[in-house]
C-alpha cells in the first residue's frame, strides 16, 4: 500500500534528477542513472603526483590529496554543487559524498585514515544557510568509508568576503588567519582526512592544513568533491 500510495503522490510531485530535471524512476535517488554515467569523474586517486597533490607541493606536507569530479563555471557538476550550496538541497552533499567514498574506499583504507573532518563555515553563513554542505558531504563519505566524521575540528572565528572571482594570492590573503584548532579534540598522532566541496587555488584547504599540521605529530590528506578547471 505504501508503494501504491507513493506511486500516486509522484504521479502529482514527481523526484525531479537534480542534473537534468527530468523525473527519476524507481531506484533512482537525487540524481538519475544517466547523469550518474556523466559524472565527469578525475580518478586522481589512481594517479600518483596529481593536480592536487602538485597544487599543494611546498605548501602543505600531505599524504594523499586528490577530488572526485571535474567542475567547470558551466555543467552537470556546477549545477549540483549551486543546488547544494544555494537553494538548500543538502541532500546532494551527502549522495556526492558517498559516491566517492564508495569508489575511493580502497585508497582510504591504503592510507589509513583516522577520522575526517571538513572546512568550516563562520556562524553567520550557517545561519543564513542552515548548513554547512562540507559536513554534509563528510557524513555520506564516512556512510560510504566507515571512517568517522568529527565535525567542528577546526573554527572559523572571522568571516571572508567570497572567494569565488579573486586571484590566487588575495584568496590567501582573504583566508589567512581565519581559522583556529578546537583543542578540546585530541589529534596527536591521527591521520585526518579533510574534506572540502570545490578546490580552486587550495587557498582555504591550505589555510585549514596549517592549523591541523601546527601538531607536529599529525598527518593530513586532502580530499573534495570537485577541483576547479577552466
């Protein structure tokens, strides 16, 4: 009965693929089997010495860096992530986020995580969100990896203008000093994962980094949904 009565309510509200805007059929969840397909996938984690471990050479000592999709200003992966940020689907963090747990478990599990943790948002933008789509995008990985999530490991105690139209070095200078260790969490000796939903310049990831890596006994990975191309 359930079935039958969800049949009706879809044939009235139908799911909607939050890729193409077409209507997802039965086993079909936030995006449809086609636009699944079209994920433009980077597959860095099969890839020693990556963008994004190059992106963070002389900036960062890291273990593994890499990031699961290509994002262009235009396109299937700009789409979700403008959805995810901005007109609240924050279910799309979470499917994201397991769908690469699910294809990078076996490098996770090489490197030998401890925990993830994510990029935080300062107060204000959380309020006029109401969610931080980084965590929500660390809650489907650790479904997908069963590596633990610690939220609010590090704190944003100042806020930052957008960094989406500035230079490499004035993201830096936008971002530097923004970011504090919540030290009531013991990270000695642990691996962290951290994760972010777009790397452009690296700039908030380094940032991040260096407050995790101030532990000397401390490893650090880098991890995102999309890296940005031209």
């Amino acid at each position: 009965m359930n079935a039958y009565f969800q049949s009706i309510i879809e044939l009235f509200y139908p799911r909607i693929c939050n890729g193409c805007g077409t209507p997802l059929l039965n086993g079909e969840s936030i995006i449809c089997l086609n636009c699944h397909i079209k994920l433009p996938r980077t597959e860095f984690e099969l890839k020693p010495e990556n963008p994004i471990e190059k992106l963070f050479w002389g900036r960062l000592q890291i273990k593994h860096a890499s990031s699961f999709l290509y994002f262009r200003k235009t396109g299937l992966t700009q789409r979700l992530i403008h959805q995810l940020k901005y007109k609240g689907r924050f279910e799309i963090g979470y499917h994201l986020g397991y769908l690469y747990g699910q294809e990078i478990k076996d490098k996770i599990l090489e490197i030998k995580a401890d925990f993830i943790t994510t990029v935080p948002l300062h107060a204000k933008k959380i309020k006029e969100r109401g969610y931080n789509q980084s965590d929500e995008i660390a809650k489907g990985f650790s479904k997908a990896t069963s590596i633990p999530f610690i939220p609010n490991l590090i704190k944003r105690i100042e806020a930052s203008e957008t960094q989406t139209k500035k230079r490499r070095y004035t993201r830096w200078e936008n971002i530097e000093n923004k970011f504090v260790l919540n030290s009531s969490i013991d990270i000695e000796n642990k691996h962290i994962v951290l994760i972010d939903d777009v790397i452009t310049t690296g700039a908030t990831m380094e940032a991040c980094g260096k407050v995790i890596l101030k532990n000397k006994y401390t490893d650090l990975s880098i991890l995102s949904i999309c890296f940005a191309i031209n």
